[in-house]
C-alpha cells in the first residue's frame, strides 16, 4: 500500500464512532422488523388475517426506513466525515411520513404494553422541506427513549405543532423521568441515567447525543422537561422552510 493511500485510510477512532453509530442506528428498524416478524409468525397460525396484512406493513415500513438509513451510513463512511453531517433535504409528506415512523416500530411497543398517541395540529403543513433521513433517526431515537424508561401500560404522546417559522416534535412518557442533576448531562455520548432501568434494559447511551447532533445539524434545537418519577418530555424544534434558501 501506498503512503498515498495509507493517508487516506480513516483513523482507528474513526471507524469505532461510526461502527458504534451505525449499529445504534439500524438498531431499532432492525429491533421492529424482527418483534413484528415474532407477532406475525404466531398471528398465521392463529389465522387472523387483518392483522397479518398489518404486521407485514410495519415490517415493510421498518424495512423501507433501514435501508434509507443504512444507504445514509454508507454515504458517510464514503466520505470518510461522520462528523460533518451532510444535510440532503426534501420535500414530503409530513403526515405519511410520521404514520410510516410510527407503524414501522409499533410492534416494540406493542410488545410492551404501551399505548402511543400521535396529534398533529390542523394548521401543519402538509409538506415540510427537511432532511427525511435524519428526522426519521431523531423520532426514532426519542421514541426507543421513551419505551426504554416507560412501564407497562403507560402512555408516548407524539404531538407536532408549527410556529410562524418553525416546527416542533414532543415526545413524551409516563416513564421513570430524569433527575435534576443529570438532565444537563443526557445529551452526551455513551451516557445512561443511573436508574434501575439502565441494568434491566441495556443501551449504550448514544441515542440522545445523536438526536442533538442531528437537530443542530439541521439548524434546530432540543429541549427537555422532566422529573423524576413523572415522564420526561422533549420537544425537537426546527427550521419552517418552503425550499431551498
């Protein structure tokens, strides 16, 4: 090999922020693809046939949005820059695009018992113009939050509202909530709450340090209200833009 091109190489801490941020990703995608398979297998041999024809549609929507991850993932390590996040923004639908979000990992929370309420106010736009990927990872990271520190039977509130040049996703759960004294530190890398649902239900602490890195990628912020014992809510709010600037 080349000096050339032993200098082009990626660096060992490189490749491990990557690999560690790629399979955190897929993670979930992958995670509902295979709980909704696990329901489906049982519900053929049951033979109710409805919600057949719904399992396979959450495991097309987990599938569809994997690979439009996975593509992302590969485009990145091409460019040998985790770090600089290459914002590749679109026009769509909003509303299909949440329900798609929503359906694609409704088996993982099925499979706990928790129940997610989505509104979206009447004055959203039908199209917004954002990086699909990406927002995509946000909700998906805020909602595997949510469930990884709710209880059984507890309820995920998803609600989107607009401003006059923005527009907002709050997540919010009944779940075990965050303590004052580590609610400035949640957004870092490889960081867990010291509860007893760290050791029960695992994680390796970057779901969040993705979100923030992502939204202000985007140009957005993220705030969080919490206390303990009482859910914690967080409001992701970005830029309102009808095409490019």
């Amino acid at each position: 090999m080349s000096e050339k091109e032993i200098t082009e190489q990626p660096s060992y801490e490189m490749l491990i922020s990557i690999f560690h941020t790629a399979l955190h990703e897929i993670g979930v995608p992958v995670n509902g693809v295979v709980t909704a398979a696990t329901f489906l297998k049982r519900e053929i041999e049951s033979g109710d046939r409805e919600f057949v024809q719904e399992l396979l549609q959450m495991i097309f929507s987990a599938a569809n949005n994997l690979n439009d991850i996975f593509e992302r993932v590969r485009e990145v390590i091409r460019q040998e820059n985790q770090q600089n996040f290459q914002i590749m923004e679109t026009h769509f639908d909003f509303r299909k695009w949440l329900d798609n979000v929503l359906l694609s990992i409704s088996a993982l929370f099925m499979d706990k018992a928790i129940s997610v309420v989505k509104q979206v106010t009447k004055d959203f736009p039908l199209l917004i113009y954002a990086d699909k990927v990406y927002l995509t990872q946000i909700v998906y990271n805020l909602l595997m939050n949510a469930l990884k520190y709710s209880a059984a039977g507890t309820v995920v509130s998803v609600t989107c509202s607009v401003g006059t040049d923005t527009f907002s996703i709050e997540i919010a759960d009944q779940g075990a909530g965050i303590s004052a004294a580590e609610l400035p530190l949640i957004f870092q890398e490889y960081r867990q709450l010291s509860n007893g649902f760290k050791s029960q239900l695992g994680g390796i602490g970057l779901g969040l340090s993705i979100v923030k890195n992502l939204t202000e990628a985007m140009g957005g912020v993220i705030t969080v209200k919490s206390e303990v014992g009482a859910g914690s809510t967080f409001t992701v709010t970005l830029p309102l833009r009808s095409g490019p600037a």
